[in-house]
C-alpha cells in the first residue's frame, strides 16, 4: 500500500496541528512524563556522579595492599616491618633505590557540614611523602602541603567546599587534637578530593597507633607487575595480605550504594511512569474522542485504519517525547555538576561527588519518554482505528 | 420496487442494485429494525433525492450506499461489486476509489487549507504532486473557489465551506456522489446555489447523485425523488 507513506503523515500532521485545541489534556501527558523523565535521570544521575568520583580516582597502576579479608581500607592493618618487607616485594617501579610505595593511616573524624550543619564522618589519612608520588594527579592548588611533624592538614577541595571550618588557616579540632589547615588539593575531581591529608607519623602518634599503618599503596611495574607482587605476597607465609588494583579496589567500594539508589530510583521511576502511562492513556483517549469526526470523514474518504492507529501513535510518542525533553533539561539545569556529599556505605565515610546528568543517561531518559507514549497510546490508536464510521458521522 | 419516480428522464446502464437489502441493530436484546428488505436500482447519470420523515432510515441508506456500514442481509451491488461480502479493508479501498461524501456540516479538516483539503482523496492514489496539484485546482475552478484555494475552513462562509467539500468529494472523480442534508446547515439563497452546483454536475459532468434531504424544494433540483417511511421506500 503505497498510499500509507502519504497518509501517514498527513494524518499524524493533523493531529499535531490540532494539539493547541486540546492544550490542557495535552499538558497533563506532556508534565506527566516530564515529571518522570526528571526524576528518573535526576536519580540515575546521582548514582552517576558518585560512580564516576569513586573510579576517577582509582589508577590501573597502582595496587592497594591490605590485610586479607579486608573490605575496606578502615579494616585493615599492618606493622612497619611488614609495610618495609611488602615495599620490598619485585613488581613495584623503583625511584633511584627507594621503591614507590606508600604506607598509610585511614581513620574518620567527625566534621561540620555546610549545609545541614551536622556533623558527618570525613576520611583523614595519614601519609608520607611516597603518597604524592604514588598518586600522580594530585596537586596543591591553594597553600602549601603540611610539614612533617606537625599537626598541619592539606584538605581535598570537594571536602572543603562542603564542610566548615576546612578554610586554609582555619584550626579544627578532631577530638581533643587542634590542627592548622595549611592547603588544599585537588585530584582531578576523584574520591582524593573528599579526604583530609596530614603526616602519618603525626596521626600515629595522636591515635596510639605505635608504628602501625593500614594500607600500603604501591606503584606497579609494568603489565606484569601486579602478577609479580602478588606471588611475592603469597610466597611469604607469614604474610596475610592481598593485593587489588586501585580502580578495582574502589569500583567495589562503589557498588553498594550505587546498587542502592538504582534499587530505589528504578521502582520510582517505574511506578511513577505507570502513572504518567495512565496520563498519557487518558489524554490519548480524549483526543481520539474529540478527532471523532475527523476520523471518521477520512475513513468514509477511504484512508486506512492502520494510518489512522499510527498517526495516533505518533502523536503520543511526540506528546511523551516533549515531557521527556523538558524533564531532561530541566533536570540538566538543575542538578548537572551540584554537589553533594553522602556517606558511603562501603568505607563509613563521607564521599563528595557530583550529579552527572551523562549524554547517556539523557538519551535513556528520552527512551524512557517514548516508551511510555507508545504504550499510552497503543490502545487508544486501537480504538482510532476500530471507530465504527457510520455511528461516529452521527456524532455532531 | 415501489420507488416513486417523479421525473423519469435518468436513461443509463444500471449503477446501484439492491436486492432485498435489510439492515438492523441491536439495541441490548431487542433488534431494531431500519431498512426492510429494500430493493432498488440507480441507473448512472441518475440524481436521485431521498425524501422522508427523521428516523425512516435514509442515512443508513446512503451510509450503505458508500461502504461506511454493511447490510445485515441482501445484495449491493455497485458498478459491478459486491459491497455485502465486502471486508472492511476492502470497502475502505473502494470507497476510495468509488465514492465521494457531502456531509450536512461539510466535515473539512480545519488545519488544513481548502486546497490541502480538497487534496485529501488524492493522496489515496498514485497520482504525482504535481498531478495532484493540477486536479485540485481543476476540481476548485469546476465549484467557482480558485480564489479561496489558501483559506482555511473558519476563513469560510457555510456556502463556500460545502463548495470545497463538494470539490474534496469530486476530485477523485468517483463513480457516485452521495449527500446527506448537503443544504441542512444554509440558508435559502446560499442553499439554491449548492443545489445548482450539484445539478450542473449532474447534467454537464453526468455525475450520478445520491441526496437525501428533508426540503422539498432542494428535492426539486433531482431527477428523481424517493420516498422512505419506517426502513420502506414507499
Ligand atoms: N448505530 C445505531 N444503533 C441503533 N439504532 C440506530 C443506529 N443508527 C441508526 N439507528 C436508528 O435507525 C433509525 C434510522 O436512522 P437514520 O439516521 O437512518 O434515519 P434518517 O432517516 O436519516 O433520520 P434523519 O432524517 O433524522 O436524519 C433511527 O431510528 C435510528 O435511531
Ligand atoms: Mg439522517
């Protein structure tokens, strides 16, 4: 049937031409899927933004070392002669003698937060000089970094910008400890960012942790290198460590919250598009309804009834494709790049991170949209076409 | 056949057959009788006028007549085909091809011009735009509205409005016209003009007319006028 590509449009051309009539129904599908297309990309965009500030600041080069069994850095621990002997193990690039290797502390501290001001776990970790070298996007952009031996701090610029009192010169007192915020970095916007830093000699000290660390992170050397430390570590019985990946490392920090928001954002955004679905069905209906006559004349003029359905059907995926358009935007211009700050399950700690309204998730949010105007406007196309022409011309 | 010919001139092969056509509807359990074993032939080049009171079944007629419903039982024939053992798909195609509609309120799409909407049955063939384009001004030229081909339905007097739908139902050039109370909606003068329109049609171009209508003196523009009572010609 040739004459279906002219029909078509002509017919779906109508219909659209016709919405300012039917302005108010029209809106109630068009605000419906918008409201779901805002929030199911608002929400996946919140797992995005934490996703993505969790793996950016993992490398593919460096492995994290802790005691076996260890899920997060917090849980494990280790003694300085083992933190030596580990060092030590082949796999790790050397620098002149000394091997890139970076024992550190990692314990939590009670912070105030900007924005709600309460307090809330922020990750301070104590570090020696191997843990600039160790991670090679960080860099001081304001101040300086701290002098071993005091009680100095250099702060994340995500955590700063978020909690109070991280200001360079600010003093903050973690316990009955004062200390002297000296400088800010950055780490290309990845986890790094939420930490506190300070000397891990100092934080020894002030904890009564002797001369223990908790991880050790290490630079590998070249493509063999993690297989290379991970036979040494296995080759010392004595020795109960295991060796991860940095960016595995923390893409499995990652999981479980991400897991939970999409465990919650998903069934909103499903039962919310059930709703806007209902919508989209009654605005369809009514515009069949109050097109009775129309349709009608053009099947008595001999158009098609399969047309007809279509020209339905396109109407309502353009009417969901405008919500999703709009919800997308508005979500885009509302909640791309703002930051928040939330606990992550994995480490007890406070992540900063920020909503990532991705090219991906928008184009599934518009899916999303068409999705809904297909199956809001399936039966009512059915009904277009079934139109029983002779009763419907009576209809003045 | 108990047709009633008031004016015997209509002389053609024969058009429309209906061979005791009954049509009912069923209105919860009870059965509703509107046509009554109706038979009737409509020769080409007829312009038949369908008379009687409301309810007596004259637009069940003429909807049976253009394929927009079928009879419950007896023969349609028109032009040689069987419309009651029709499918739906199948009547849709022949109305395209057979059949143009004049409805009481004209029914013209109101987005679309006078021009696009007397395009409409057009798009049905396989006709080139610029073929489609030549018909559509013919078709506008033949009911005196050249100059309004670019207006839309609501930039239209009533007269002029059932000019372009008389125009939308002949560009096709079908086989039949069918009219259901064309002149309902107009007053007297507006009304006459149609009526003259329609009858120029008929005798110049040979169209055949099917017309129902209440006026007797629209009746008088037609060659022949029935007479329907209770789903009877009588
Ligand atoms: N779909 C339907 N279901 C039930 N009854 C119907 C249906 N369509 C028409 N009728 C009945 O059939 C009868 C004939 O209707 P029809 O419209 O053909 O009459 P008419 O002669 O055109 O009347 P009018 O002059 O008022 O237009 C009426 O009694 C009407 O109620
Ligand atoms: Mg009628």
């Amino acid at each position: 049937m040739s004459s279906s590509f002219l029909q078509i449009p002509i017919i779906s051309w109508m219909n659209i031409k016709n919405i300012p009539q039917r302005l108010g129904t029209s809106s109630v599908a068009v605000f419906g899927v918008a409201c779901v297309v805002g929030v199911f990309i608002g929400v996946l965009s919140m797992a995005t933004g934490f996703q993505r500030t969790m793996l950016k600041g993992g490398a593919e080069d460096v492995a994290i070392i802790m005691r076996s069994g260890a899920t997060s850095e917090m849980a494990s621990g280790l003694g300085y002669a083992q933190a030596q002997e580990i060092s030590h193990l082949p796999g790790i690039v050397r620098d002149g003698e000394e091997p890139v290797s970076s024992p550190e502390l990692y314990v939590v501290v009670d912070v105030t937060k900007r924005t709600t001001n309460t307090s809330a776990n922020v990750p301070l970790r104590g570090v020696l000089s191997a843990a600039f070298t160790v991670r090679k996007n960080l860099k001081i952009v304001e101040g300086r970094t701290f002098t071993p031996g005091t009680n100095e701090l250099v702060v994340g610029r995500a955590v700063q910008r978020q909690f109070a009192q991280l200001n360079v010169g600010d003093k903050i007192k973690f316990g009955s400890t004062e200390w002297t915020v000296v400088g800010a970095f950055e780490a290309d916007g990845g986890l790094a960012e939420s930490e506190l830093w300070c000397d891990a000699k100092v934080l020894q000290e002030v904890y009564r942790r002797g001369n223990s660390f908790q991880t050790i992170r290490v630079k590998l050397d070249g493509a063999d290198g993690m297989q290379k430390l991970k036979t040494g570590l296995a080759s010392n019985p004595t020795f109960n460590f295991s060796a991860q990946l940095e960016s595995d490392y923390l893409a499995e920090q990652s999981k479980p919250l991400t897991l939970f928001i999409k465990t919650i954002g998903w069934p909103v955004a499903i039962l919310m598009a059930i709703g806007a679905i209902f919508g989209a069905i009654n605005t369809m209906y009514t515009s069949v309804s109050t097109r009775t006559r129309e349709i009608a004349t053009l099947r008595a003029i001999g158009f098609g009834s399969l047309p007809v359905a279509i020209s339905t059907l396109v109407e309502s995926i353009l009417l969901s494709l405008i919500g999703g358009v709009i919800g997308a935007v508005i979500v885009y211009l509302l909640f791309n790049g703002y930051t928040v700050s939330t606990l992550n399950f994995s480490s007890f700690s406070q992540v900063v991170f920020d909503f990532a309204v991705t090219k991906d998730l928008i184009v599934q949010g518009i899916w999303f949209a068409v999705i809904i105007g297909f199956i809001g406007g399936f039966f009512p196309a059915i009904r277009a076409a079934n139109l029983p022409i002779a009763t419907a011309l009576r209809e003045v | 056949m108990t047709a009633q010919a008031v004016n015997k001139s209509a002389i053609g092969s024969t058009l429309v057959e209906l061979k005791s056509i009954s049509k009912h509807y069923r209105k919860g359990k009870e059965k509703v009788n509107v046509l009554n074993e109706l038979n009737l032939t409509i020769n080409r080049g007829d312009f038949l006028a369908l008379m009687g009171p409301s309810g007596s079944g004259k637009t069940t007629l003429l909807n049976l007549l253009g394929g927009l419903d079928k009879p419950s039982s007896g023969e349609l024939i028109i032009g040689g085909a069987r419309l009651d053992q029709m499918s739906n798909s199948q009547l849709t195609r022949w109305r395209a091809q057979n059949v143009g509609f004049i409805f009481q309120f004209y029914n013209l799409m109101p987005v679309l011009t006078a021009e696009k909407n007397v395009e409409l049955p057009l798009l049905l063939t396989n006709l080139s735009s610029a073929q489609r384009k030549k018909h559509v001004a013919a078709a506008l030229s033949l009911v005196g509205l050249s100059e309004r081909a670019d207006h839309y339905p609501n930039e239209l007097s009533g007269g002029q409005e059932q000019r372009v739908a008389i125009a939308r139902a002949l560009v096709s050039d079908p086989q039949i016209l069918l009219c259901d109370e064309p002149t309902g909606d107009l007053d007297r003068t507006t009304a006459d003009e149609i009526l003259n329109l329609l009858q120029t049609l008929n005798q110049q171009q040979g169209k055949t007319i099917v017309m129902v209508t209440h006026d007797p003196r629209a009746a008088d523009h037609a060659k022949t006028i029935l007479n329907m009572d209770k789903g009877r010609l009588v």
